[in-house]
C-alpha cells in the first residue's frame, strides 16, 4: 500500500521561522518586554495564540482578552509583511528533489502545519500542487503534541497511521507522529530532536535510498 509523507512547513519546507522572530520582538519590544533568539526556540511548532501566552510570561505580563487579540493582529500583520516578496527562494536546501522524488513514487504527500498562513506560503514557493492533502492551524483545535494535525492528514489521504512518515522540526512535532504511530523523522539539530526515529540535518543529508527503503 501506498505510503503518506507528511511534512511540517516551518523549519521544514521554509525558513519562516526567522519571520515569526522578527514580529514577536517586534512586539515584545513595544510591550518592554526581553524577548531573545534563545527564547523563540520556545515558540518553535507552538500555535500563535500559545506563543503570545509564553511571551507575556516572559515579561509577566498580565493582559486582557482584548488586548491579547489586538496584539495577535498586530503581530500577525507584521508576519503578512514579510512574506509579500515570499517566492521559491525561501524552500528550505533539498525540499524540491524530496517532493519531486516522493512524486515520481507514486506516494502521497501531506501538509501537517500549526501554521494558519500555511495556504498562501504553498502557493507563493509554488510547491502547492505537490500536495494531496493540506492541514493548518485552521483545522485543528488540538496543538503539536497532540497529534490531531497529523492524525487528520493521515485520514484525508486515507492512509494508516503507521503507513505515515513524518518530517518535522520540532520537539513536540516530533512527539506527536510518536504518539500517533508514525514514523518520525527530525529534520535539524539530532540532539534536540532526539525522540525522533531517524534525523537528518536537512534534507541534502537525506539520501534518496532513505525514501526508497520505506516503501513495499
Ligand atoms: C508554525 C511555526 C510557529 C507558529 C505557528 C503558527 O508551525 O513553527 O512558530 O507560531 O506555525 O503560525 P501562524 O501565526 O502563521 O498561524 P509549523 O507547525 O508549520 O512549524
Ligand atoms: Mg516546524
């Protein structure tokens, strides 16, 4: 049967993560509040909403819901703005022969994002009609470490949970394709995502006989 590779879009497919730093220190900064490189690690997989939480913690500062969801526009706003000139630039070293390559396999591709800006970032790196299945942080009510992102892939490309293999960046992106019986495969730092089943620095490390070896 047909295998399904489900790819994380931060960290993984783009390097958005540099975007998201830049807003949420913008904010931080406008709220006095110390918000570093180390600290965004944090954020890493982590839903907008959350991220904020973890922030104003970092500050101790204690916010109305109101003020909360202004702040979430703001930084959202300031995400949009960066990804305006967004093009294929930006995919990440070794994500177009991957995609390619799982293609010409007949295997099924899905998206598995915390992400709700995960649509326009397809289409603008233009790897959109690789996919058979895209969910987002518009489709779930549960975050990473949950597995419901993943778990909700899986059934839209009708595939069993352990016929899923997982590329993901993050910890507990790593935790939920473990909890949803999936194979999962850190993409980055092999120490931190040292839960993962198998872990390549980034996909030009990834051989192709990797791929080949998954499926029956
Ligand atoms: C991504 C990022 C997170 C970000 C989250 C929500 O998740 O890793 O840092 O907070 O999406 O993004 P947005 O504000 O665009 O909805 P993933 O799962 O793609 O790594
Ligand atoms: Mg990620």
């Amino acid at each position: 049967s047909k295998k399904a590779f489900i790819f994380d879009l931060d960290g993984v497919i783009v390097d958005t993560a540099k975007y998201h730093f830049l807003a949420w220190q913008k904010l931080a900064q406008e709220l006095g509040i110390e918000f570093t490189p180390e600290h965004n690690e944090e954020l890493k997989g982590v839903s907008r909403v959350r991220s904020l939480d973890i922030i104003l913690a970092l500050g101790n500062v204690k916010a109305s819901q109101e003020d909360k969801n202004k702040w979430l526009i703001q930084k959202n706003e300031e995400y949009l703005s960066y990804l305006v000139d967004m093009d294929e630039s930006e995919l990440l070293p070794g994500v177009i022969n991957v995609l390619q390559f799982i293609k010409e396999k007949k295997q099924l591709i899905a998206l598995g994002s915390a992400s709700k800006n995960a649509r326009p970032i397809l289409e603008k790196t233009g790897i959109l009609h690789f996919f058979d299945a895209i969910v987002d942080g518009n489709d779930v009510a549960n975050a990473k470490p949950d597995p419901e992102v993943f778990l909700r892939a899986a059934k839209l490309v009708k595939a069993n949970n352990k016929n899923c293999i997982v590329f993901e960046d993050s910890v507990a992106g790593i935790q939920a394709a473990n909890v949803a019986n999936m194979i999962s495969v850190g993409i980055g730092d092999a120490e931190i995502l040292h839960e993962a089943k198998y872990n390549f620095k980034d996909f030009t490390f990834m051989d192709f006989s990797f791929i080949e070896a998954l499926l029956d």
